[in-house]
C-alpha cells in the first residue's frame, strides 16, 4: 500500500508526501539478478558500521567527503568523521537523543520500530563546518576539525536534503518549499526564496547545488530554479516536470533528485516528467526527453546517467541528449542513484547489491552484496574509490579493478 506521511503546511492546509519506493502491487516482483561474465573485481579496503543505521524512512543521509576525511551520520542522531584512506574515527558526536529513548543508547524497539529517527537532511561538509538537518526542523553546524558544535536553528519544516555553501553562506532545503540561505558564521537568515508545495508531493526534497555565483534548486512545483547565492534574486526558473493529469497523484512532478551542473549545462529530471539540459546563463531548453526519477543524476564520459521510478538506467549524451545505452537489468529492484568511477558506474539496490557497469555501453562487469538492510542512497565516488552507505549503517569503502 502507498504510504502517505501528513505534515502541517499553512493554515489549515496538510502535505501529503509519498513514498516512492512503495507499491500496491505485490506482482511486480524485482527482476532476477543479471547473470553476466564478471570483467572486473570489486576490492573491499575497509569497512566500518556507522551507529544503528538510516532507518526505516524514506531518507537518503548520503556520506559526504572532503578533502581527506568522510564524514556520516545515522538517522538517530550520531555523527562522525573518519579518515578516507583508513576508515580511522577522527570524532563522533550525538547532536541530538531520539524521543523517549535512553542517552547513550537506543532501544531495539525504538530502531525496529522507527520511532526514533530524525536525522533526515546531510550530510554536507565544507573546510570549516559539517552540516546536518532533522525532521524536528533542526539546521546544526559543527566544526570540522573536531565535531563541536558551532550553532543550531530552527527552520520552519523538516530538512530533508544536504545543504550547500558558498564563502559566505550555507544554502539548506526544507520540506514546505523554501530555500534559504544561512551566515555559515552563525546561522542567521540572509535570504528565503518560498514556493508553493502540492498537495501532494514525494517524501524528500532536491539537494541545493552552488555553482559561483548561482546556486541551483529543484522543487516539488517541477521547476529548476537559478538564483544568486549572495542576494537570492532569481535569474531564472524553467518547469522540469508539469503537472498534468486529473488526480493529485498523477499531477505530481516534484525535481526530487539533485540536479548536475556541468560547463554544457543545468540538467535536472522530475518524477512523472522529464529531464532537461538548460543553458546555465539563461535557463533556455537545450534538449528535453521524456522521463520520470526520483534520484539524484550522475554524470561522466560527457554523458547524463538518469535512473527511472521503474530502475532503468539511461546514459544520455550530455550535448545532445541522445540515448547512448540503456541498462533495464535491474527493473524493480530499487535502485539508488548512480555514481561514476574510472571507466565504471555503480548503483546499488534494495536488497544490498552493489551493480557496476561499464560506462561505455551500460554491460554489466561487477556485483557484490555490501548490506542485507539494502542500499537506499547512492555510492559516492571520490573519481577512483567508491564509498557505500547501506540501510543497516554499513559503510564499505572499494575499489573496482579490471580482471
């Protein structure tokens, strides 16, 4: 059954918001693993466990590198940095305690159950700060050297993605449509940017992205919106998605996934919609093919690698927007966004599977099981390791080497 999560927007209006890995239709079972000749081998260098886990919703706490270390979070309120190289805990803090659960610990009931989680937007990290958001509305700084805490404050809804910075400012998302822009000295608001949310949208927001001077938002709404990172002045605003159709389910359109900002442009894909190469100055359609994904885009070998609602992956020429090839092994499996690495992209699945292909022709060459909880978010690539955080808290950093 869908699952339908309520939450209080204005007056006495309420935000249904979807689960988009749901299904009311226990026959669409997920396609068979692939079978395929191995051409290469996926090395494990370490592997730690990161508290109790992501949790049972539909949240996406993905790892965040910089420079040497890798920092992540669990969904009940621990935080941690570790050595990239070695997996060597440099800190851990708790920035909060999940409601009724015990300091220190918490209960199985409380896990199984999910009563306790809240930690739902990060992780985001920059040279100065590592910054973390909460279903309670919570936006909290902490310093990067040590884990302290810098500042927190309250936002008017839930922080749903990871933020983004600029020298200045710390750019985060929340879950009633408004996009701000925070001093990364201490918190305080520069700018808001509001849109009106649907009545009902998917659980989750698009993570903000700044490319100097612009940073660059998905909304529920189905617009990719430019503004300026200083001012928050809009340069522009081109619809992803529209919504059509006569229920509000079929109408939604949410650009839920990140979008990916390259020189040949702004290229952002909405639930139930399309995906689009925008030209960066002015938001002008450079090409537009008919789509529909919930997760983040990838990018590599000049191409755009989208992962649909149903797990098919297109590689999409980034200039023209032709279909270079399309993988449709891993139909119905759940599949996360895509993240390329050497010669090779990788996703992973609800099952726990770790997929990699060649980005030439989309062929399957590896596979290996990091989690048995499953792989909600996607692997991050530092360009020749991949980090993968699965649903249970295992995190597995590897390798992937021709045979």
């Amino acid at each position: 059954m869908v699952v339908l999560l309520a939450g209080l927007v204005s007056g006495c209006a309420w935000l249904q918001r979807v689960n988009p890995f749901s299904s009311d239709d226990d026959e669409l079972q997920p396609a068979p693993l692939m079978e395929f000749t191995p051409e290469a081998r996926i090395h494990t260098e370490w592997r730690e466990s990161v508290g109790s886990g992501l949790g049972r919703r539909f949240n996406r706490l993905q790892p965040a590198i910089h420079g040497n270390r890798i920092y992540t979070a669990d969904a009940y309120g621990m935080v941690e940095a570790r050595e990239r190289d070695s997996g060597n805990r440099i800190w851990q803090t708790r920035i909060g305690v999940p409601e009724g659960a015990l300091l220190g610990a918490i209960a199985v009931w409380e896990r199984d159950n999910d009563r306790g989680s809240f930690v739902t937007g990060g992780v985001y990290a920059d040279d100065f700060a590592v910054f973390v958001g909460t279903t309670r509305g919570e936006f909290i700084a902490l310093r990067a050297d040590d884990g302290g805490e810098l500042w927190r404050v309250m936002l008017s809804s839930e922080v749903l993605a990871p933020a983004a910075s600029s020298r200045d400012h710390v750019f985060a998302m929340t879950g009633d449509g408004r996009l701000r822009a925070l001093s990364r000295s201490d918190g305080r608001q520069i700018w808001s940017y509001d849109t009106q949310v649907p009545v009902l949208s998917l659980r989750g927001t698009s993570a903000p992205v700044f490319s100097d001077p612009l940073v660059f938002q998905g909304f529920s709404s189905g617009r990719l919106t430019a503004l300026r990172g200083d001012s928050g002045q809009v340069v522009w605003e081109v619809p992803v998605g529209l919504p059509t159709g006569r229920s509000e389910l079929e109408r939604m359109a949410d650009v839920d996934g990140s979008p990916v900002i390259t020189p040949a442009g702004a290229f952002a894909v909405s639930y139930q919609g399309a995906v689009k190469s925008l030209r960066l100055q002015d938001g002008f359609t450079q090409w537009e093919r008919p789509m529909s994904s919930f997760v983040p885009l990838a990018e590599g070998y000049g191409q755009i690698y989208v992962v649909d609602d149903q797990g098919v992956i297109h590689a999409l020429d980034q200039s023209s927007g032709s279909v270079i090839w399309q993988q449709d092994g891993l139909l119905r499996r759940g599949v996360s966004g895509a993240a390329s690495v050497g010669a090779f992209l990788a996703v992973g699945d609800a099952e726990g599977y770790l997929h990699v292909f060649a980005q030439t022709d989309g062929r399957p060459v590896a596979r290996t099981r990091i989690d048995r909880r499953g792989i909600r978010v996607a692997p991050v690539s530092d360009g020749s390791r991949l980090y993968v955080l699965g649903n249970s808290g295992r995190l597995e950093v590897v390798r992937v080497e021709r045979n």
